[in-house]
C-alpha cells in the first residue's frame, strides 16, 4: 500500500509456502489477492515477494515474466521488495540453520542476488525505488576467519558494483538491505557499522568497487551508499535488547540507509523462572532457529543458538532469573500472551519513529511463522490475521503523537 511520501507498507510473502513459480502464481492469484480484498479493494496494493532460487531461474522464461506482469495487473498489485534471504524451501521440515545457505562468501549467494535485482528492475513501478533484504554475511559459526570475512564483504561489493550497472541500464534504483539476526556474522547494529567501516568503505575497498564499477573511488562511495544499507528487523533488534532511538541514530550518524524496516515481534520472558520455561514447550518445533539472548542481573548478555539449548541451561540456587528475548515471530497485534509478553514495544517504538521522520520507505510486516504457532497465538484464518496486522501498523502510523 501507499501511505504518501513515497513510503510502502506491505507483508512478506514467505508466509505462504511455494517453491516454484506455479506455487507463486497460486499465491498471488488466491492468497495475496485475498489480503488486498480486505485492505485495499480500490487501490493498488504493494506485494513483498518472496521467490526461491528455483522460481528466479524459472521466471527467466520470458513467457513465464510476462505472466507474472500480467497476474500482478489483473489484480492490481505491484512489487517494491523482495526477500532474498531464504534461498530455497523455506517451510521445510528442520531448515534450521541451514536457512543461511548458501552464505554471501560464495558466488550462488551473489548470483542468486543478482538475479532477484534483475527481475525486480522489470517490476518496478515508475518512480518507485526497489530493495532486497538478505542474510547478514552467514551464520556466524560459518566464519572462521579474516579470509571469509574478506569473501562476504568482496562478494558485497560485486553485488553492489551490478546494482549500480542495472541502474545505468534500466533507471531503476535497487539497493541491498543487510538483516542483522541473532547468531550470524553481523548480530547488532554496531557490528554492521564496524563491518561497513572495515571492510566496505575503507579505501582499498573502495578502489576495488570503483574499478568493479568503472567509476572513480570518490564516486564509489556515493554508489556504495546508493545501493547497500540495512534491513531492520524489529523482532531481531528487540532479541538483541538494541533500543530504538540510539540503533536509529547510530545508523544515521554513519550514514547507513534504511533501506527496509521488517515489522515483526519476538518473545520476551521477563524472568526465565520454571514456570516460564514450562510455558515455552509449546513454542519448540523442529523447523524454524529460535535464537534466545538473555539479560542477567548485572547487564551481561548471554546468547543461545536454539530454544531447546537456552532450556537445557540450569539456574543457580542463588540466581536471579534472567530476562530472554527468543526469536519466533508472533503476530505484531500480539502485545501479551499467557505466560509472557511479546516484543511489541519494541515494534512500536519504531513504528512512531517512523511517524515523526521516516525511517524508510519500505515497511513489510513479516511474521512468516504462523505453520508452527501454538494455539494461544493463532486466533484466525492467514488472511484475516495478516490484515489484522497490516492495520494495527497503520494505525500505529497514523496515532497522533503522545502530548508534551
């Protein structure tokens, strides 16, 4: 949807499970059509496109592209965003962390990422700008040393380099949008900047990009800047315990786009006591990570890879139970649960930050989740649950500011 200013609110459809391009075709024809009947039956409604590997290679066809530019006419949507961080079957049993691969240290990882620039240069409305989010460099025990660190950050700046010729050739501006999550190479907003200072922006990468692009170092990091940035998500900063004004204002200060703003809520247990953690069974699955960062007492952060492991760890008889953040998205119109709460404060935050001066144009709600929810947290059929979030944002967006 378009709210003004040339800002785009949206869902992810990584929701719906699909492959292969007939599996999009049948989403977009049934399910996401059926979202826009109950948010904008007259008005173009914005698409966030989630398309495997497989379906890029299979939109290629130029028939099957023509087709995907008719579906979307006839029933009245656009694309501005893709999700390029899941490369293959998303909705698989156990993805786990294999979600992560291919990692940005190989070359599918950058073709696959061109391929998704290119298609989305042919979708693109006029005058509209594109993005695509992705993982943040690989899974963090994946990186091993200087040598992979010095592949993400090469393989980056290739991407970059084909982003700035697809705009010379097409006129459409795409930018890459890095997503921070708990567990990978780049966690926190800080190691995004230290990661964009040292190895993105230092002068030997520069040269680099510049002689990838053909333009001179000086122009480089305009281009840079133009066409990689980062994704927020909302639920994976919360996780992280980041505060929404100073994780804002640090990317401002560094001169970082945010390219793309993922609404999304997490889990917050305020005391990991026995009784909280019995009230976490039902949140165990065998297919999605569900990193958990803890706070104990004294400030220190403490992280775990998956749920199971960050249960398995035992309280001392004089401790204080600490507070978790885990990473399971929850619908975003979730505030409390049973048990515990939901990251939704955090999400709010960001979402009045919004209000004030836009944080980005791009907003895609993303609760991708909804096959291994327990039953507390799913109250009403996909359609008339991703509706029901896509308002709550929008009312969010437009609540007027708390009096001074």
């Amino acid at each position: 949807m378009h709210l003004g200013a040339n800002v785009h609110l949206t869902y992810c459809t990584n929701v719906h499970p699909g492959e292969s391009w007939a599996e999009v075709r049948e989403n977009l024809a049934l399910r996401v059509a059926a979202v826009r009947a109950e948010l904008s039956p007259d008005r173009p409604f914005g698409v966030g496109l989630w398309l495997s590997a497989r379906a890029v290679e299979e939109l290629r066809a130029p028939d099957a592209r023509a087709e995907l530019q008719q579906l979307l006419a006839d029933h009245g949507l656009y694309v501005f965003t893709l999700n390029g961080f899941p490369y293959g079957a998303f909705h698989a049993r156990a993805i786990k962390e294999r979600v992560f691969q291919p990692d940005w240290r190989s070359d599918a990882r950058r073709a696959y990422s061109d391929s998704l620039a290119e298609l989305l240069a042919t979708l693109l409305p006029a005058g509209v700008s594109g993005s695509v989010s992705t993982l943040p460099g690989a899974f963090r025990p994946a990186v091993r040393g200087d040598d992979d660190e010095a592949a993400i950050a090469s393989q980056l700046l290739a991407h970059a380099a084909h982003l700035h010729r697809l705009h010379e050739s097409t006129g459409k501006r795409i930018a890459l949008a890095l997503e921070p999550e708990p567990r990978c190479f780049l966690e926190t907003t800080a190691e995004m900047i230290a990661f964009f200072d040292r190895r993105l922006r230092s002068e030997r990468a520069l040269r680099q990009l510049g002689e990838l692009a053909g333009v001179t170092t000086t122009a480089a990091a305009d281009l840079l800047q133009r066409h990689l940035g980062v994704c927020l998500d909302t639920c994976h900063a919360a996780v992280e315990f980041e505060q929404p004004g100073a994780l804002v204002a640090a990317l401002r200060a560094a001169e970082i786009a945010i390219v793309k703003v993922q609404l999304s809520s997490g889990l917050r247990i305020e005391r990991a006591d026995a009784a909280a953690r019995a009230a976490l069974q039902p949140y165990l699955d065998e297919v999605y990570l569900h990193q958990v960062v803890a706070r104990r007492a004294g400030g220190e952060l403490v992280r775990y890879l998956d749920l199971p492991e960050a249960l398995a760890t035992e309280l001392a008889a004089d401790e204080v139970a600490p507070e978790w953040r885990v990473h399971f998205h929850v619908p975003v119109f979730i505030a409390r649960m049973r048990a515990f709460e939901s990251t939704q404060f955090f999400l709010r935050e960001i979402l009045a930050l919004q209000r004030q001066s836009p944080l980005s144009t791009h907003l895609e709600v993303e609760t991708y989740m909804w096959d291994v929810l327990p039953d507390e947290a799913r109250t009403s059929d996909l359609t008339q649950a991703i509706a029901r979030e896509l308002r709550f944002c929008l009312a969010e967006l437009r609540a007027a500011p708390e009096p001074a």
